[in-house]
C-alpha cells in the first residue's frame, strides 16, 4: 500500500539528475518529491514529511548547506547530502552540519539506493518518538545518560537528546564495550558498513558532534586515544 512507502525527499537542481534518481527509487518501492531550489525544499520537508532527504549542495537562492541547517533545527530526519564537491573540507562541513552521509557526483545510482536502505533500515528500527524503556529491546546504561538502540532514543540527565541515526549507533557501539579501543577503519565499518567509502574524517566528525551533546559527565567520555582510534571511557 501507498501509505507504508517510505517516502524520500529529493532537492536537486538539475532536473534530469533528480528524475534518474528518483526512477532507481520508485523502482524500489518509494515514494519520491522532488524540488529543485532551497526554499521549496524547506516548504516540502513540513508538507511532505520524509523519511529522508537527498540534498544537493549548489542550489539557487538558499544553498544546501541552509536547508541542511534549517532542517536540523527541528527534526533528527536522515540527510545524504550530494555535490560535486569532493574536497575534504565540503565534506567536513556537511558533516558536521547534521548530514548522516555524503556522496560526490556523479556517483552510482544503485550505491545511492543502497545508502539510502542502509540508512532507513537503520534509522526505522523504532518510531522516532518512542520513549526509552530499560526494559524494552537493546540500550546501554551508565549514570546520566540511556541509550536505547531499539527504539532510537539518547536520554542525558532526564532529557531526550536529538542524534541522527549514525551518531546514536556510533555512541551505541562505543558505550556497549567500554574502555575497548577502536580504529576508525573499524567503527568506518561498524557503523556504516560496506555501503559507505568515505574516509576516516568523517568518524571524527561525528564523534565531535556527540561530544557537544554530551558533554561535562565526570562519569564517562567518549575519549581520543592518540594515533588509534577512540573508547568510551568509564572513570572509576
């Protein structure tokens, strides 16, 4: 039915670009938008309510980069962000803004469809608005904070924290084998999987932004170990 589509979201400027796109997904059983500026992206992300959103960064008027921002000022919704910028600093940036991945033109149309699953299988695990129960599915506890990997919610001293997808797994998987080391090769693969080849950056980038939302715990820390990788580190 219609009405159990995932629904995708695609803000592109170049028609033909996002029609191709947007075929390889109704093929697949989405429901597809497109809009081709900033400002119609930010109207139909409230009117169509995606599951997520493919954004193209050189848009006219209001710049990927915007939507991206106007976007995660209200909802946790996964971002693919897609340019023909390739520069490390672009993808830095788009990062750190709230995107869950990034992908430089032209890319291939069936690797995009297979973020796009491997994202929504993800972030889809458990409605958005689910409370976290302890007894309920997988979570990790420690004092302050509850992350709860069934129904995808972070609870920190008595308050829900937004995190997209990638950033609760991450937290997820870290904070569920304390004071274990892991490369960034490692949680690359870990968390996203074969589909994704990008680089190590973008773990970094992640993990900073984890940080900002969690910060001041005298109890734990998701640490920096030196020339390896990262922990979550419980003090004692």
């Amino acid at each position: 039915m219609a009405a159990d589509k995932q629904k995708v979201l695609i803000v592109d400027d170049d028609e033909n670009i996002a029609e191709l796109i947007s075929l390889y997904l109704i093929k697949e059983c989405y429901e597809t938008s497109i809009v081709h500026d900033g400002e119609s992206a930010i109207r139909a992300f409230a009117s169509f309510q995606p599951n997520i959103v493919l954004l193209d960064l050189m848009l006219p008027g209001i710049d990927g980069y915007q939507v991206c921002r106007e976007i995660r000022k209200t909802s946790s919704c996964p971002i693919i962000m897609l340019s023909a910028k390739g520069e490390v600093f672009d993808k830095v940036l788009g990062l750190e803004l709230g995107a869950d991945d990034y992908m430089v033109k032209p890319f291939d149309s069936k690797e995009l469809v297979a973020r796009v699953k491997a994202i929504l299988r993800r972030s889809n695990a458990a409605p958005q608005e689910a409370q976290p129960r302890k007894e309920q599915g997988e979570f990790v506890e420690y004092p302050d904070l509850l992350i709860n990997l069934t129904n995808y919610s972070v609870t920190y001293m008595g308050r829900k924290v937004e995190m997209p997808p990638k950033e609760l797994e991450l937290l997820y998987f870290l904070a569920k084998s304390p004071n274990q080391v892991f490369t960034r090769e490692q949680l690359l693969d870990r968390i996203w999987g074969y589909e994704y080849i990008g680089d190590t950056r973008t773990v970094d980038v992640h993990v900073k932004r984890i940080r900002e939302k969690l910060e001041g715990n005298p109890n734990w820390a998701v640490s920096t170990v030196w020339g390896v990788g990262y922990k979550f580190e419980v003090r004692s």
